[in-house]
C-alpha cells in the first residue's frame, strides 16, 4: 500500500466530490438532473475559432513542441487585446501563456514563497487559491469575505505580525463563488497597500467579460503601480467558451513572470499550436461572440434572480460573473440544504462550505444550462421549497 505524501493532506475535494456521487446516483436512479454545480461553459466557441483550429490541425507540421512561452503572435495577441482596458504589456517579458490560468495559480507559490511564508488567500474563495500555496509549504491567512463588507477584504483587519511574513495575497474580481465585482478605489487600496508591505499581488480576472447591465470592470494592473507589486492571471475558457482547450495568460510584472516561466520549463512544455492558433483567432476577431455569450448568461441570471426572488428566497443580481451566489433559505447547512435540494427536486449546486469556512450559509448556482433547463428548476424549486 503508497501512502500519500504529507503535501497532500492539505489537498481535498470532498465537498465537491460528495455533491457530485450524489448527483451521479440520482441520475443512475432514473432521475432528471439539471446540473448547476460545475461552472464549464456549455456554449460552443464562435465559428471562426472553430475554423481557426480545424485548419491548423489539418497541418502536419503543427503537432511539434511549442515554446513554453507561448508563440510570439499570441503573446502579441494577447498585448493587444489587453489595451481595452488601458493596459500596456510588452509581449516580450510582460506575458507568459499558461495551460489554464489554474495552472498558473496553482504554480505561482512555488516560485516565491518557502515553507513558513504566509499567503493571503479569500474565504470564501476558489480552492486553487489555498491549494497551490499549501502544497508549497506556505501558511494560509484567510481574508473575510462579507456581504456587511460588499465581498471585499478588510486590509486593516490583518495582523502586522501577519503582514510581516506575508509574500503573496490572491484576489479574484469578478469574483468565483460570490460573483462580487470591486471598485477601482478598492483596488487602489490594494497597490498602495502592497507596496506599503512589499506582498505581491495575484490576481485572478478569469470573468473579466461575463459582464452585465453595462457594467465594466476594472483590469488590477490598470490601476497606476500596479506592475510593480502585481500580476494578473486570464483565461479564454469563459469569455470564449474555450475551457477544455486549457489556454491561459499571466500578465505584469516582468521580474515574477519570468521566474514563473523559469519553473514552467522545468515542468511542462508549450501549449498545442493548433489551440494557440484559435487562442489568436478568439482575440483577434470579431468580438460580438463575447457581448452575445454574456447577454445568454444576464438572460439566465435573470430567469434564476427573478425566479427566486418571486418565491421569496431573496438572491443578489449580479453584475458579472456565471454564478449566483444564494443564501440556504432554510434552517439547514449548506451541505444538508444541498443534499435536499437534490433529491427533492433534481437541482444540483455546490454548498458554500465547498470554498471556505466564510461560504457556510451560501449555495453557489452555476447558470451553465439552458433558459429552458433555468426555468424548469425554477419550477421545481417552487413547487417543493414554500418559504
């Protein structure tokens, strides 16, 4: 019997892995689940990047290894596509491509931190954020999330004896789980505190364009200084429906993006040509695939907000982001409230406990099913659930 190693203990996805056998027995029971747990995009990408990928494949001479880096016409691609938030990378030494932004994520601590290093991670918060750092022997410090503090970081509230020991903090606006979007005086806050404490800032802008209502957000590294203390990690998955292909950037600083490049060709080699051609495809033409995937997704929040809030169970409506982020409706956890959810009506979502202590009480609502499937849950959430 191979036990596992002790880095591994900190790894877990039970929460996550308990809701989906629960799911995957109700269907095995003959039941019609609607899954609302996993956020994967069930929307295909736009022709042209389709096409892009089929004529690349069709080469016989793209099936070689790839520069780590990513080929200098995405790198170029990608500088370009970021000036529409007022941002300039140069493509030589500011951007680096990834094999999913978690990719990055999960990776980033072991190029900067040693075992004893505190990493400020938010609660409620996607699990890469806790998981890379802990494999690589840092300490977690949990940030508060909280609706009485709009889903935003007390930076006043953290220890000076943490703050001294502190290397790395990880944000993520427009915010998975909680769907939160931050203002640009918050991120202002955040270089100067920084800088003050000399902690680098990640910070995760996977949902930079499932925007709704008109609402633009703020880049991190658009705010002045923000290079000198911060990189950003981005991704097509969600903003041109490209999640399986596994293609991804980090952006900012040239220092911390090379040390990550460093450990990056060591470890792996460079994404498939052909998916790095569709990457330059989706960002280099038409962009009405990206107002129309985030029209589709405010036309499904809508359905889950108005639905919800006419039965009495009173959800936010989101400005950005695939999720809904609900409060359990009843006197039940989160996970039990799941559970019921379930099995009474077929609805599959993820408890908040699955992203930290701070998520007990919430149910993340992934809006990854059709308008039709939305409104059928609905339904049945109505006929079962009298609040």
């Amino acid at each position: 019997m191979f036990e596992q190693a002790k880095r591994m203990q900190a790894l877990t996805s039970a929460v996550f892995t308990q809701v989906d056998d629960l799911r995957k027995a109700e269907v095995a029971a003959g039941k019609d689940v609607i899954t609302l747990s996993i956020g994967s995009p069930d929307m295909a990408p736009a022709p042209h990047i389709v096409e892009a990928l089929k004529i690349s494949t069709d080469c016989c001479f793209n099936y070689g290894y790839t520069l780590s880096k990513g080929d200098p016409e995405l790198l170029d691609a990608i500088s370009k596509w970021y000036s529409k938030f007022g941002v300039e990378l140069d493509p030589e030494t500011e951007i680096h491509s990834l094999i999913g932004s978690q990719e990055g994520l999960a990776h980033i601590a072991l190029c900067l931190v040693n075992p004893g290093d505190i990493v400020l991670v938010p609660d409620p918060g996607y699990p890469i954020f806790s998981a890379g750092p802990l494999v690589a022997g840092a300490e977690i410090y949990r940030m508060p999330l909280t609706a009485a503090n709009n889903y935003l970081p007390d930076l006043t509230a953290i220890e000076e004896n943490v703050l001294k020991r502190a290397k790395i903090m990880i944000l993520n606006y427009p915010n998975n789980p909680l769907a939160a979007t931050a203002p640009r005086s918050f991120l202002e806050e955040v270089v100067a505190f920084a800088k003050r404490h000399n902690i680098l800032v990640c910070y995760d802008f996977a949902y930079s364009d499932l925007v709704f209502d008109g609402y633009q957000p703020d880049s991190f590294l658009a705010i002045p200084g923000a290079k000198d203390i911060g990189i950003e990690f981005n991704s097509l998955s969600k903003t041109y429906n490209m999640a399986g292909c596994r293609i991804g950037y980090v952006v900012g600083n040239a220092n911390v993006i090379s040390i990550l490049g460093r450990l990056k060709s060591n470890f792996d080699y460079g994404i498939f040509y052909p998916i790095q051609q569709a990457a330059i495809a989706a960002l280099t033409g038409p962009q009405d695939c990206v107002s129309e995937t985030a029209a589709i997704y405010q036309k499904r929040r809508d359905i889950i907000v108005d639905g919800f809030n006419e039965l009495g169970w009173k959800v936010e409506r989101p400005k950005a982001s695939m999720y809904v982020w609900a409060p359990v409706p009843t006197r039940q956890s989160s996970f039990d409230f799941t559970v019921s959810l379930l099995q009474h009506t077929g609805v599959a979502v993820i408890p908040g406990s699955a992203f930290g202590n701070c998520g007990e009480g919430y149910v993340r609502i992934a809006l990854v099913q059709s308008e039709n499937r939305l409104t059928e849950a609905v339904t049945r959430i109505k006929k079962w659930l009298t609040l």
